[in-house]
C-alpha cells in the first residue's frame, strides 16, 4: 500500500484549511506557502474536494475556501477518496486476478488489510487531528515562518520604493 502524494497533500491542505478556517476563507495561496504545496496542484486538488463537497468557496475579496461542515465531521477516509486516491494493498487493485486471473494465496490478507487501513482513516476526523499537541507545535511554527517571510516581503518592497530614480 502506497498513498501518494495527492491523497497526503490533500489530507495536510484540509488540516490547514480546518486549523486556519476560523479566521474565514483561507485562500489556496496561503496553504501553499504554509505547506510548500505548489498553487496549481492544489487547485486540482480542491476542485476535487468541492466536487464531493467537502469545501466551499468563497468568491471575491477576502475569498478563498472553507469546509462545508465541522471538522469534526469531515474524515481522513472521505479527503483521501474525494481525490481518487487508492488505498489498496493488492497487487491487482482488489480484482482478484494476481495470480495468472485468478486470486493469489494471500489475495484476502491484503485485501483485508485495506479495508482496516479505510476503516481507520474513517474514524479520524479533522477536529481530532487538530486536537492533537504535536499537530499545533507544527501549526505554530508554519504560521510564525510565513509571517517572517510576510514582513521580510514587505520590507523589500518599502526598500524598493524608496530608492532614488
């Protein structure tokens, strides 16, 4: 089994959108440089993640994105589908034809496994990732990084207006 980075980009930008959405729309641009996750991927992304309703966009000034419902009902099972992401840990994505088209010795084992694995991700919400001490250390660090870049970008820009023509 392999999730690949869509389904972890997409799992990390909902986080981001639920531990920033207080503060109202949060824009792409704003998770990207928090999470260092390219603009145009997660615009793809979040395409996906309003086709299955999961987020809402906010048009116009100040817009951006929020989730359609609490972060405590909004599961890490439901982000990694909404993407396509696969969490099979067959050989044969669960067709049952490993073996020379027919099921392989261990085809159950592994096709069980990824049934726990989809269990699991279903019984963790947002809210409960965000709950978590590690997760807001890491939060805080990424929101104090990016208001140093911030400041650093305004102060060259007030540098720049002040040279001399």
């Amino acid at each position: 089994m392999r999730l690949t980075t869509k389904g972890r980009y997409a799992v990390t930008a909902m986080l981001d959108l639920a531990l920033h959405g207080n503060e109202g729309p949060v824009s792409l641009a704003d998770i990207s440089g928090r999470q260092d996750i390219s603009l145009s991927y997660l615009e793809q992304l979040f395409a996906r993640l309003r086709r299955q309703n999961l987020v809402v966009s906010v048009r116009g000034p100040g817009g951006g994105y929020r989730l359609s419902r609490g972060g405590d009902q909004v599961f890490i099972s439901e982000v990694v589908d909404a993407v396509n992401e696969s969490l099979d840990t067959t050989r044969c994505k669960n067709q049952g034809d490993c073996q020379k088209g027919e099921k392989c010795l261990t085809h159950h084992l592994w096709s069980d496994l990824s049934e726990q694995i989809h269990s699991f991700l279903s019984e963790i919400s947002l809210a409960d990732l965000m709950k978590k001490r590690e997760i807001q250390v890491v939060a805080e660090r990424q929101n104090r990084q990016k208001e140093n870049r911030d400041s650093q970008a305004i102060n060259t820009e007030r540098l720049s207006d002040q040279t001399p023509a």
